[in-house]
C-alpha cells in the first residue's frame, strides 16, 4: 500500500498554524490563571468561617468545660480536630495550585546534595525516628532546583513516614539507566501499598492508608508527580504490602552521573 504524499506547507498555512498555536497558549494560561485566583478566593474566604468554628468551640471549653460531661467535650474536639484539617487541606491545595503557576529556572542541579539536606531536615524534625539512608552521589541533572527540591521532600516524606516504627528502617535515594535514560528513584522498607490501588496514588485527597495509619492528608505524592511532569517527566511506583515501595522519576534532557 502506497503513502499518499503529504500536501506542501506553505508560509500561509505555518503562519496560521502558529497563530492558533499562540492562541491556544494564550487561553490556557488565562484560564490557569482564572483557576488560580478563584482558588486562592475559595481558599482565603473559607478560613474566615473555619476561624469562627474553631474560636467558638475553643471559647465554648473555657466557659462550660467544667459542666460538660465527657462525650459533649468529646464532640468539641471533634469539631476543633476537623477545622483544623479542614484548614490544613486548604493550605495543601493552595501549594498544589502554585506548582503550576510557579515560573522554572533552570539549572544544573545536585540531585544528591538536595537529597542530604531534605533528609538531615527530616532527621532533626523526627528525633524518635532515625532510618538508615542510602544516598547516592553524584547524580547531576538540569531543572528547577526549588521545585525539585519540594519534589524530594515530598517523597522523602512519605517514605519517612511509611518506615514509622518499623526495625530496621531503611530509606535509599539513587538513579540507574532504564533503556538508556537516566531514572532516579526513591525506595523504602516501610507498609507498601497494594499495587490495585496504584491508579489513585497521584490523585489529589487519595490515600492508600487509613490516617490512623499514616498522618496525611493525601496531597505529598500528587504534588512530587506534578513537579516531575512540569520538568518533562514522568513518576511512577512499585510496592507490595509490608514490603516497601519504590518511586521512580525522571526529567527531561537530564545528564546524570548514576549510582547503581
């Protein structure tokens, strides 16, 4: 069977390409930035009310505590509990809003270097919990070094707490070559996750542990995979239950010096 040949492009036609081109950039991003201002609108005016929620219920302890039998104060801290989650979601989806809109910089960036510092930061923060870390050096790469920076502190995060209370806890950071690119990830030992459930693991306010579990909120990894897709990448995972997980990542046109 034949190809048909394609028709010319002429100077016309690749200038009214552009055109539309342009145009469709030009309304993404003011719809993006529609997006932005109604949420952080949204977000701003629901604190006012969630304020009032928490004050009233924390005024209502001081002045009746002593009258209040013990399931009407359990009822209280009910509320106070829930507005205070309720305002440390919407905290969360401003971040997640401006890892959008946050303009890039790119540079060489010590992919190792940022993975000690996150990791020191999060030793000194949980004193009661000190697992072995493994990270590899030198892994160079080019990209934003504050957005990725956010991105290991979230994954860093999750694997802290996933290895919670776990002997022998062990938290590694490194990069290998899958068909030839450079992919880096970061592996622990800790709970794991059923790999049916993996479709939601980058969805905004979906958890694969019960917060009994673990102390979340569900926004970490979704913002981690947004910053890797903004960089050209992609983020995926591998677990099994009680056996680890692993993250992998990778950026665009990264150069990198792997540790296997």
């Amino acid at each position: 069977m034949s190809i048909p040949d394609l028709p010319p492009t002429t100077d016309a036609s690749a200038a009214s390409l552009q055109q539309a081109l342009h145009e469709c950039e030009t309304q993404l991003a003011q719809e993006r930035q529609e997006m932005a201002g109604l949420l952080y609108a949204v977000s701003h005016d629901l604190r006012a009310p969630l304020r009032a929620v928490s004050g009233f219920s924390q005024a209502l302890r001081e002045h009746a505590e002593s009258s209040l039998d013990s399931t009407a104060l359990h009822y209280l801290q009910r509320i106070e509990d829930s507005s205070r989650r309720m305002t440390t979601l919407l905290d969360g989806l401003l971040s997640l809003s401006r890892l959008s809109q946050a303009e890039m910089l790119w540079t060489d960036v010590d992919l190792s270097k940022l993975s000690d510092e996150v990791a020191l930061q999060l030793a000194q923060q949980h004193p009661e919990h000190q697992p072995e870390l493994l990270i590899a050096p030198n892994m160079q790469i080019h990209g934003d070094a504050r957005l990725l920076r956010q991105a290991l502190q979230r994954l860093l995060e999750n694997a802290w707490k996933c290895t919670a209370g776990k002997a022998g806890a062990r938290i590694e950071v490194g990069g290998t070559l899958l068909n030839n690119q450079p992919v880096y990830y970061v592996r622990d030992n800790g709970v794991g996750f059923d790999m049916n459930y993996v479709s939601k693991l980058f969805v905004p306010f979906q958890q694969l542990h019960a917060r009994t579990e673990l102390n979340g909120i569900g926004l970490g990894l979704a913002g981690a995979q947004r910053i890797i897709a903004r960089h050209g990448g992609r983020m995926w995972a591998e677990a099994s239950p009680d056996r680890g997980a692993q993250f992998f990542f990778t950026v665009q046109s990264s150069a990198a010096t792997t540790a296997r």
